[in-house]
C-alpha cells in the first residue's frame, strides 16, 4: 500500500475518497481539509480571538492542534477553553488531558467549573428529570458562549465532527425538527449576544480525528463519559456508520445535498426569535433560559420558576 | 405471554406498540391497521375496481388477502395483476405463486408479460448501462398504470410497506433529492392519464407482513431476485432497523413527522410537469418515457433516441 502523494508507505486508506497516504501526507491532507471547511463557510477572519473548546477527547485535542498550526496564516490568537463538568471519576481526568495540551502549545486558557455556578452534571444526572445529555448540551452552549464574552474572543471553536453534524441531522429529519433543519449549520455567525459559533471538523470524519491524533502522538483521553451509554446520537451515528461502509462517501453527500439543497428549502418560512433571559441577561429562546432552569431546580427554586416561564 | 385482547396465549410481541397478541387478534390488528391506513389517505371509495399488484412475496399476497377481506367493507371489487418481467429462473416461481393466489381467493386477474413488449429485465440488466432496480422500478411503474387503465380500475394497490416508504424517505433525504419529497405519498391521487396509486401498507412494518401470512397460511414466494444483492434499499432498510431496535416505535415517528411537517414545507415551491411521451402516449416527465427509451436502447436504436430527448 502506497501513499497517493510521496509513494512511500502508506499507513491510512481513505475509502470514502479511494485514497492511501503516508502519515505525513495524511496530516497534510487533515489540515488543508481544515482550512477548506474554515474558508468554505467564513468561519474565522484575520485579527480574531478564537475561543476553541477542549474536552480532551480525540476531537477535541485534534481540533486544538490543527488549528494552531494553522493560526499565523489563518491570522488569528487561540485561547483554550475547559469545561470541568463536575462528573465524578471523568471530569478531572479530562480537564487535565486538556491544560497538558494547552501548555504544551502554549495556548492561554481557562478552565471553566460547573460547580462555580452552584450546580454539577452529577447533581442534574441525579435529581432533573431530563435526558442528562441533553442537559448537559444546554449547559455547555451557554458557558461557552458566556465565557468566551468574557475571554473577548470572536468566536468558539468546537470539535464537533461530520458525524456529529450528521447524527444530528438524522435525528432532525426522524423527529421533522423543522427549526433545528433551519438552523443545524458548521457556522453560525454572532447574533444578539451570541458569540459566533464554528465547526471546523464539519467535513472530517470521526475516524480521521483518531488517526490524526495517534499519528501526530497528541495526549487524548479514550475514557467515555459515564453518562455516555444513554447517548443517543451513538444509534444514530451507527446507523450512518452501516450505510458509510456500504456506500463509501455517503456521508458527504448527505452533508452536502442538507446545506445545499434541502435547508434553504425548509429554511425559507421558519425563525425563532431570540428573547433575553429575565434571570442572568443571556441570550435565550424562552423568558428564563434552560440553565437557569436547571441550576433552580436543583436548588429547590422548582415552584417559583415554574410559574414564571 | 399472553394475548392484550383475549388472554390467550400470545404468539406476537410488537415492540414498537408493546403489544402481545394471539394469531387471531394479530390478524384483526393487521387488517384494522390496513383499513385505517386506507380512510386516513383517502386511498379507496365505494365503487371502485382496484388493481392489486402482486409480485408473490409476502407483503404483496398479505396486501391482496387483507383488501379482499375488506372489500365489501370498502365497497371496492378487486382485480389481480402480476407482471413476468421475465428474470430467468425466477419469475416463473412467483408468477404462479401469485395466480395461485388469484384463483384461491376467486379473484379475477391478468398476467402482464414484459417479454409482449419487445425486451426482459434480464436483457435490461445484460445490456443496459443503468442499475437493473431502477429500471425494473421504472418498468413496473409503466406497465401497472397501463394495464390498470386498460382494466378498467380506478387505483393500483401495491403491497410498498413501511419499511419501503421510509427507506425511499431515507435516500430522498440523504441525497436531498427535493422532488421526491415533495411527492413521496403513501397516496397519489389520479393526474392527467395517471391512474391513483395507494400503499394500503405505508403503516405496516414488513416484519408484521410475513406474521400475517405465516398466520394464515398463506402462499408466498421466499425467494429473492437474482438482482436484488445490488439493490441499495435493503441498506438502507437495515440502517432503519439498526433504530427500530434501539429505539422501537422510531419508523413510526419518522414516518408522521415527515408526511405532516417535513413534507409541507418542502412541497411549497416545488412541481414538476408531466407531459406525454412521443412515442407512446403514456404520461412521462421527458419529451420520451423511461420505458420506451429502454426498449429503444435494447433494440439498438441508441443514437436516434438519444438524440430525440
């Protein structure tokens, strides 16, 4: 097996593009593939601070990277972000894996506590009566968008990969979520209070992340959270998985034929409009937003909210 | 295990209703389903002749036995078509499985042979440059509306199950393919020299398909096509029920919040024109119907016809 571009060994086959490369051609390829899905959907300008999430995961840590190779000529400051969730036995295992990564690039951070705003992942695991991970979502969007005001940055950066993207469109067009077809994009520009939001692994698969991240030797937790197994999107993105394996590439056309064809046609029509949480001033969907609701029920605050949203 | 209905022994579990049923209660559910399938899309009225379509498997012979145990609730007289698309080795077996049927049940029928109109699907398949599925699809669709017209019948019942629909619904999405979802109804009402076509069976997984003939006794035809290892729908059939499994009731909900939300709003903007082909008169979306092209290309006329569309 030979790589496409040096005829050296090669070490990775890409089905999904009928293509064999070497390791360094392959780290080549994962970040020009980075930089198209950044410049292809405006995601960063020049002179912007961009906030990128890190949770230590293979995703996350190779996002983290590519991007700082890519900052002078993308032009642009990074800032590292942690989340410390308050999951026993998980949380302080990844915001560790995710400050060695920062300090060995010297990247600026901050690691962000749950706890710090009263409330934790176990506590919401334990006593709300939602699918924790969708808890814990909400909760993420709104400190990350909360901190990276703080932070001054542009822009947060997620690790969110196109079968990420992917498994939560499928769920999208099961559940005929017409809002989130609307609006499910790689990037969303800032809004009122919303700190822009970017996807820059939109167009790179799951399993590139894992093999850029082990060619490259970067420090990443394989540890899955111990609320993952009531993860949906796992069913979803197995679904996908069995179609990929049969049909090589049939990922990035469902990618392409939503953005392309199919959102702007169920887009045409729709909008939410965008509130202000009575409660803490973020930007919100309803009266008071979902983590303030979460962080009130957990302090026993249920009745007085209640009637109030 | 034990019948929801009468308390006895149950041989059906339905995991999507969390429903145990002994054999003849599942029969009254299957057939209650069908009815209910048909009144709500409107598919049949009293007085109609309907052309079932059977192809001897076992959703289309539990299709014709249903509709001919409702059809004097219905008020519908029933006549039989099958088509012999002449597959070798293949379609003899389920052309006399399906007059088998006709004649069991006093049904009056005709059997409808490509061969009469100058080429088969195993030519086709031969010589044709065209996945041989689509174009045997194609074919079907042709000769159906033509006979059932010829006949005198007022719609075309097909045995298409749930599972059919919703993995015709999965690559429309997937490829973001706008015309078919905007016209992918479980009904299509009659259209200029379209006679109406219904799948009494849009609402019945298939697996419940082969309950109901096994219950019965019904004669049906396992075997499959010699060409259906390249049909690309049992893929996608799987992927469906790769999240029937973990998720049971998921085909159902997909299948609502596509027709009712998804649909409508795709629909608004869309539709194409039919107009008549120039060789055979037939309703087509081309200056010349699919049909007459294949037969035109197996004749050997290529250039002429390739240059008249």
């Amino acid at each position: 097996m030979r790589c496409r571009v040096c005829g050296g060994e090669a070490v990775v086959r890409l089905e999904y593009a009928n293509l064999r490369l070497c390791g360094k051609h392959f780290v080549e390829f994962f970040e020009r593939r980075v930089l198209r899905t950044v410049e292809r959907y405006g995601m960063l300008r020049g002179g912007q601070r961009v906030a990128v999430a890190v949770s230590g995961g293979k995703d996350s840590v190779s996002l983290l990277h590519a991007l700082w190779k890519l900052r002078e000529r993308l032009g642009v400051e990074l800032v590292g972000v942690t989340i410390d969730l308050g999951i026993r036995g998980y949380s302080e295992e990844y915001v560790g894996v995710a400050v060695e990564n920062f300090e060995r690039l010297g990247v600026p951070y901050r690691v962000v506590r749950l706890a710090d705003y009263g409330f934790t992942i176990d506590d919401a695991a334990e006593r709300l009566r939602r699918p924790v991970c969708s808890v814990c979502g909400a909760v993420k969007r709104y400190l990350l968008n909360r901190v990276a005001r703080e932070l001054g940055a542009n822009v947060v950066a997620t690790g969110h990969t196109l079968d990420d993207f992917l498994s939560v469109l499928l769920q999208a067009y099961i559940r005929g979520d017409l809002e989130l077809l609307s609006k499910h994009k790689p990037y969303l520009p800032p809004a009122d209070g919303l700190v822009a939001r970017a996807k820059p692994l939109a167009e790179t698969p799951e399993s590139d992340t894992l093999t850029y991240a082990r060619i490259l030797g970067l420090r990443f937790t394989e540890r899955k959270c111990p609320y993952a197994g009531k993860a949906v999107s796992a069913d979803y993105k197995a679904a996908l998985n069995l179609l990929e394996e049969r049909h090589p590439g049939i990922k990035f056309q469902m990618l392409r034929s939503f953005l392309d064809r199919v959102q702007p046609r169920v887009a045409a029509g729709a909008g939410a409009e965008l509130k202000r949480c009575e409660v803490c001033g973020e930007p919100s969907s309803s009266r008071v937003c979902q983590f303030c609701r979460f962080r009130a029920q957990l302090a026993g605050e249920h009745l007085r909210l209640a009637r109030a949203t």
